[in-house]
C-alpha cells in the first residue's frame, strides 16, 4: 500500500479512472472525527455520512427520522477527520422533495458539513432534483434497490430487482440517473448478475452493497463490519474485527480486501 502521506484528495475523477482500470472503489459509512480519522488512515477512497446514522447511532428502527440538521452536524464532524477520502453526506428523507429543496439542503451538506457530493434515494421523481443539483454544481450519488428511505413502500427492508420488470424498470432509472449528471451509483441488495451488467453499462462508476462481486465498489456500514450492529448482521457484510487485533487492523483489511478484490466472496451473495 502507498504511504497515506503521499496521497492527494480522492475526487470524482479519481473514481471514474478506477472503474476505467478495473480497479475495485473502496468505502465504508463514517459518523464522527475519530473514526473518520481512522478509516482514512487506511487508503480508502470514499467515506459515506449514512443516514444510517439514524440506526447504528441515534438507534431508531428506520432512517426516517434523521433530520437535515442531524446530517450537517456528523457531516461537519467526519470531514474534520478526513485528509484524503471522497467524503459524500446523505440527504436525509424527506429533504430534497423538490429540486428548490434538494438545493437548499445540499447547500448545508457540502457549505456546513464539507462534503463533496451528496447522495439521494430513488429514481422517477429525483431524475429531474438530479439535474437542478448537477446544473447548480452539486456533484450526486444516486441510491438505487433496496433504498431504506422507501422501507414502508417496499413493505420493509426487502431484497430488489427480483424479477425482469422490476430490473428493467432499475435499469432505466439508472441510466436517467446518469444521464441527469449523477457521478456515482450506490446498489443496494440486488442480484450479483443484474448489478454486473447495469455497471457494464453504465459509465459511473457503481458501488455495491449486497450487490455481489460484479460491481465497480464496495460500501459497508462501518458498524457492521466492525460487528458491532446489533441485532442480525446482513448476509453481505463481514465482521471484520473478527481475527485482527484492532480497530485499525479490521480497517485496513476490509479496504485491502476490497482493493484486492477478495470481498465480497461468494458466500456474502444473497440468494434471492
Ligand atoms: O445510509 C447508509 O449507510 C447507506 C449505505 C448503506 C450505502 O446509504
């Protein structure tokens, strides 16, 4: 691995060169300074403010209730950690309803919070908040599958893409998404052979969850790769802490792993 200090800042640029190399993109869900500071450490390329925050920290059911206020302020915290990472917050639900609104709370995300793009759920509607962000100079991560900000309407926190409509209907979103401008797709809980041949055919790079090995990247959140979530952790994650010795030491081998190409494995693909 190159030495952390001879790393420059990680940009949009850097990751649609990594996917054009082959190179597997690397992140992981930060929420304050310190692990933030941590993670970074390692060589990671992108740290993502989750409103999973809303779970693993503030210990809800849901990301509903996570405000625009709660996001700027983990936001805030994780970028005074960072030196290198591609730091991207969430817009939290219920934020970016309208493109005026969208705008209004990605301004507090990259202006208060410093991130450098902002990720937001869901395709149809949000094609057009995408491109007011983009045309405004917001850099986007679109969020499509399982997308928790939509779990009453999924009828919970439900695997996607099951059948050829619902990924017919998955691939053009994400093809509108990124021809709004969005620079980086996240896929949640998808099949592995579906999520390979949307990233075929995408020029964004994609980052998966739950979404198999054929992907451009890898996201966990960092709780449940640490095993610390409580309750069940998913099928795709690893509890990294699990045979090393620290903190630092399951950082560093989730990104190598990631990096190498050895996570996710086989056994993190879910059935459907
Ligand atoms: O909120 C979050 O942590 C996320 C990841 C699961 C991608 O959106």
């Amino acid at each position: 691995m190159s030495s952390v200090s001879q790393r420059k800042t990680v940009t949009i640029r850097d990751l649609l060169a990594k996917k054009q190399a082959g190179q597997p993109i690397s992140m992981l869900t930060a929420y304050d300074a310190s692990f933030a500071a941590r993670i970074d450490a390692t060589g990671i390329d992108c740290v993502l403010v989750g409103d999973s925050l809303g779970n693993v920290i503030l210990g809800h059911d849901t990301t509903l209730p996570v405000t625009i206020a709660d996001m700027v302020h983990h936001t805030a915290a994780v970028r005074r950690g960072l030196e290198h990472a591609l730091l991207i917050a969430d817009l939290p639900f219920l934020s970016y309803s309208s493109a005026e609104q969208a705008l209004r709370s990605a301004h507090r995300l990259l202006a208060e919070g410093g991130a450098s793009m902002v990720k937001l759920e869901g395709g149809g509607p949000m094609v057009d908040v995408v491109a007011a962000l983009c045309a405004n100079g917001v850099a986007v991560c679109g969020h499509l599958g399982l997308t928790p900000q939509h779990v009453h309407q999924l009828g919970g926190f439900r695997y996607q893409g099951k059948n050829d409509a619902a990924q017919q209907l998955m691939r053009s979103e994400a093809l509108a998404l990124q021809d709004a401008g969005a620079s980086l797709l996240v896929l949640e809980c998808v099949p592995e052979a579906f999520a390979g041949s949307l990233t075929a055919e995408l020029h964004i790079p994609v980052i998966g969850i739950g979404a198999g090995r054929q992907v451009d990247g890898q996201v966990l959140v960092l709780y449940d790769m640490l095993g610390i979530t409580t309750g069940k952790r998913p099928g795709f994650s690893q509890d990294f802490l699990a045979g090393h010795g620290s903190i630092q030491a399951a950082l560093q081998a989730y990104v190598d792993a990631v990096h190498g190409g050895v996570f996710p494995t086989e056994q993190h693909v879910l059935a459907r």
